[in-house]
C-alpha cells in the first residue's frame, strides 16, 4: 500500500512539472493560427491546413484547376490567402428571409398576371 501512495506522488510531482508544457501548448497553438491571418502566401501544407482539406483533395483541386494557385518553377504549389479567401466564399446560399425579401420584390416588380406564358395556348 505505501509503494502505490509513493508512486501517486511521484505521479502528482511529474504532472506539476508539465503543467507549464501545457500552457506552452495553447499558446503555441494560439501562435500558429494568429500566422495565417498575417501571411499573404501560402506554401501546400499550409493551405491545407488553412482551408481545411487533405493534401490529396489539394491536389485534386489544383490539377483540375479548381483552386487559383501558383507555379513560380514548375514545382512548388504556392496560394495567395485573398485568393483562398475569395474560393471559400463563392457559392454563397441565401438565408430563408433573404429568399423572401428577393420574392416579394421580384413580385412587386414584375407582377405575374401580365407576363407571357409558354405551353398550352388559350382559344379565342
């Protein structure tokens, strides 16, 4: 019994010496995200990293040219963060009340009664 209380306090005095690792840690990974918002160019991983993908889905896009990227000597793969930033946003999906608001003022504007209809003729 007194060797498992002497190994649980040998255990305790080991884990009080890596709470300062610990607190390195967060702020290592504090400092890491804080360099993506001050970078302009990003090598491969990083831009992995950045916008979240595999290498090889990274890969995917740049060789379907999906994905703005550059070539500066044919080998290295290098992204502009503006450029990812803009890739990331496109495609935008409206909200439910930005929906409404486009219909309403489609409507008030075109009114449906006097448009010219396709299909089926009417007979005079």
């Amino acid at each position: 019994m007194e060797r498992i209380s002497e190994r649980l306090s040998a255990l305790e005095s080991v884990l009080k010496r890596l709470e300062p690792v610990e607190n390195l840690l967060e702020r290592v990974a504090l400092l890491e995200n804080t360099i993506y918002t001050t970078k302009k160019v990003f090598t491969f991983q990083e831009a992995c990293m950045y916008i979240g993908v595999s290498e090889s889905m990274l890969y995917k896009l740049t060789s379907s040219k999906e994905i703005p990227h550059y070539k500066p000597r044919g080998k290295m793969i290098y992204f502009s963060k503006d450029e990812l930033d803009q890739w990331l946003l496109q495609n935008c999906e409206p909200t439910v009340d930005d929906v409404t608001r486009m219909a309403t003022e489609k409507s008030t504007t075109q009114p449906f009664f006097n448009q010219r209809r396709y299909g089926k003729r009417k007979k005079n």
